[in-house]
C-alpha cells in the first residue's frame, strides 16, 4: 500500500491505533481506532502541525459492521499538507469529542449528531444544528423513509 | 356607522360602502416581502421599473408586519422557519392578505425531503397561490389582479 513521509511518521508514533491507510493520488488517509481519537488528534495537532481543522462529516455504510465512519479532515498551513482521519463507529457507539482541541468542532460535531445520529461524548451542548428540537430520526441515514413527514412545529408563544 | 351618515346619510350610498371600502383597499396594498430565496429575484423584477407592481397600488413594501396588509411568501420556507413565518403573520394586523409566491410555497415544490414546508398553507391561511419556479412578473401581476378581484367581493370588516 502507498504511503508517504507523513503517513509513516505517524505510524510509528501511534502504531498500536491505526487501523489502516493510504495515499492514493494524496489522499494522505489513516483509519484509527475510536477509543483513541482525542489522544491522536492532539498529537496530530500539536507534534504533526495540522493546525486546522476543515470538516468533519459521516458516512452511513448501512448493512455494514461497524456501520458508520467520522471523518475528519486536517490541514496544516506550515505544512501545506492535507490528512484524512476516519474512525469506524458502530450505532449506539460514541466518539469523544474534540472540542478542546478545535473550537469548530462544536457546530461540525453538532451537525453530524443531527444528520447521522452519532453522538460524541463531553460535547459541550450536544443539540441539533440544522434541523429543530422535535425532530424524529436523523435525515440522513440511509434507513431513513425518504417520505417521512415531520409534525410541523407549532409558534411557541415564548418565541423571542 | 359614523361613515355610513357623514358619506351618504339616508341615501343609495349605503349600500355601496362596502364597494367603496373594496375599492380603495385593493388599490392601496402595503406588501410585506418574506423572501428566503431565489424567487425574490422575481419580487424585484416585479417591484422594478419593467413590470412596475405600483400600477397596481402594491408598490410599497413596508419591512414591519404591522404596517403590512399582504403577506408575500417568497422562497422555499423550511420547517426550522415555520414558526417565524406563523409569528410574522399573528403579527400583522386586520385586513390581511397572504400570497403564496412561487411553487414552494404552494407545495413545497421540488423539496419532497424532510427539511421543507410542503406548502405554507399547511400553517397558514392562503389566499393566492402563484406557481411556478420561480414564476414569471405576468404571472405574479395576474395573481395580485386575482387578489384585487378577491378584496372587491369581500364583506369588508370595518
């Protein structure tokens, strides 16, 4: 399997947590294990200069185990390189957040709570982003009935 | 009705005050525009020059729903929107008008999915709906023709 400079540096200063990766066409990517994503990204942060943190999203690989996957991807600006970090995650299972590393992970966690139902623990305020409070499911799972109507919400007379 | 006797005292003119009353509200329509999307483009078009809406008596907007008579939904409204729409209208005041503007608003439109109203009449009474995606300034003009028509004939509240 490819890999570049980068990829084996990490390697050897976390071995024991990479799962997988690759550098097809520099797709710099490593898959870690879940249990350790605050350690490797703080270390990814602070030792490897990936100063930015540009999104996270999720894919639903419905029918598969473990059935989802976060990914987060990471810039460096010293550096100008890019790194994909993904973590497999099963339903139910929760990843640890990152917001003490990365204020934007905040929303970005959010969003992914909203869209894809997983939840990442010691989220500061762990509340939907895009869709309301009400809401039933989240919209982008791939068991999602695509014709699913939502209660639509009544004004609440508290509104501001 | 003090109006009744200054305008006609014990005349004929009684019984046309409800016409007079038509008259003069469908000529001076103060339009609120709630635009979220790109269907406003269309609103400009029809508030410009070009198709001038002020033909009509509609050309002022007025941007606080307190001073509006028209509710003009223009734009795709999604379910996070919803209860801000439903206020804006409890906020506007008697005679009022709503217009569904373009076909999200009428049904939602091409946004068959979890995020979007499937027609603002689902939270609001509708008086006009004008489809179309986004409909053209003569479909609009037709629609607030309609409108006037529908003002005329209404037992106007005094």
């Amino acid at each position: 399997m490819e890999q570049n400079e980068i990829i084996r540096s990490i390697r050897e200063k976390i071995s024991n947590d990479v799962l997988g990766y690759h550098s097809y066409r520099g797709d710099d990517t490593i898959i870690v294990r879940r249990e350790s994503i605050f350690k490797i990204m703080k270390i990814l942060k602070e030792e490897f200069h990936f100063e930015m943190l540009i999104d996270i999203c999720a894919v639903d690989f419905f029918g598969q185990q473990p059935r989802f996957e976060v990914v987060y991807h990471l810039n460096s600006l010293s550096q100008k390189m890019r790194l994909r970090v993904k973590v497999p995650v099963d339903d139910g299972e929760e990843v640890e957040s990152i917001v003490p590393l990365w204020q934007i992970a905040d929303w970005l966690e959010r969003e992914t709570w909203d869209m894809m139902g997983i939840k990442f623990a010691n989220h500061p305020d762990l509340r939907r982003l895009l869709m309301y409070e009400g809401f039933v499911g989240h919209a982008l799972r791939k068991d999602y009935p695509i014709n699913r109507r939502q209660p639509i919400i009544k004004p609440k007379h508290e509104y501001r | 009705m003090e109006v009744d006797k200054v305008l006609a005292g014990d005349s004929f003119f009684t019984t046309r005050l409800n016409d007079v009353i038509g008259w003069s509200r469908k000529f001076s329509i103060f339009t609120y525009p709630f635009v979220t999307a790109c269907c406003g483009m269309e609103y400009m078009s029809v508030s410009c020059s070009h198709y001038d809406i002020d033909r009509f008596g509609a050309g002022l907007p007025r941007f606080s729903p307190r001073q509006a008579d028209l509710l003009m939904v223009v734009g795709t409204i999604s379910q996070k929107l919803a209860p801000v729409l439903v206020r804006i209208y409890e906020q506007m005041t008697n005679p009022k008008w709503v217009v569904a503007f373009g076909v999200c608003t009428c049904t939602g439109g091409f946004y068959d999915d979890y995020a979007t109203v499937q027609g603002i009449d689902t939270i609001i009474p509708v008086d006009v709906y004008i489809p179309g995606c986004p409909p053209r300034p003569e479909t609009v003009l037709d629609g607030l023709m309609k409108l006037q028509t529908k003002i005329q004939k209404e037992k106007q509240a005094v």
